[in-house]
C-alpha cells in the first residue's frame, strides 16, 4: 500500500516533470554543488601551499584568481547542470541558459581584467621605477 502511494506521488505531474523528475534534479544540484566545494577546498589549499613555497608572485595571483570564483556562481553552475533533467519551457531554458552564459561572461571578464591589471602592474610599473627612478620593487617578486 505504501509503495503504490509513493509511486503515485513520485508520478504526478507539474510542468511537465515528474516529483520524481524534480527530486532527480535536486539531487543532482546538491551532488555538484558538494562536488564543487571539495574539488576547490583540495585544489585551491594544495595550490596555496605550492604557491608560499615560490618566489614569484605569479603563482600567489592565479590562485588569487581561483578565489574570485564565489558561492553564487557554484550555485548557478549546479543549477544550471540540475536543469538540463528536467523538461523545461523553452522560453524558461533559454533564459536560464542566457543567465549561465552572462554569468560565466562576467566571470571570465573580471578574470581577464585583473590578469590585464597584473601584466601591467609587473611589466609598466616596474620598467618605471627601475629606469626613472633607479628603484626595484621586491614586493612584487622575481620577473
């Protein structure tokens, strides 16, 4: 009796899923959001122990990059992987498509900037003060 009841439960429908369809996506957001945790808990606490180990900074600024990567955009990532389950609206599919897109866009543009900020900071401002002012800057570390 019990089983039939959870069946049934698990086949009505809205919006075109399943319960069952919707606890699939669920479950699944909720394994790549921790998967997405762990991987940067490991990665990003084994890199900044190679980094400290390093003279330059390079390696201190691309894991400084990695921390730039924030909760929100694990979320929509998750989100976004739990949504392609499911049977969407295509105009909702699209949308959510389009958020991922612009999210990552943003993302990557921000990244792309402080890279920019970082060679110029190293290469412009250092050449600077070496030639015209005859100083190094041993804050920014080995070139």
């Amino acid at each position: 009796m019990m089983n039939i009841e959870l069946s049934a439960f698990l086949s009505r429908e809205a919006a075109g899923n399943s319960v069952q369809a919707y606890l699939t996506a669920l479950l699944i957001f909720l394994g790549v959001l921790a998967a997405l945790y762990a991987a940067r808990a490991v990665l990003l606490s084994h890199l900044r122990k190679l980094a400290e180990k390093t003279v330059t900074d390079l390696d201190d600024f691309l894991v400084g990059l990695l921390y730039k990567l924030r909760t929100p955009e694990y979320q929509l990532f998750a989100f976004y992987i739990a949504t392609r389950s499911l049977r969407l609206n295509a105009g909702l599919d699209k949308t959510i498509h389009i958020v991922f897109v612009l999210a990552l866009s943003y993302r990557a543009v921000t990244m792309i900037q402080a890279a920019a900020a970082y060679g110029l900071r190293k290469e412009v401002l250092s050449d600077i003060c070496e030639k015209v002012l005859g100083l190094t800057l041993p804050w920014w570390g080995k070139r």
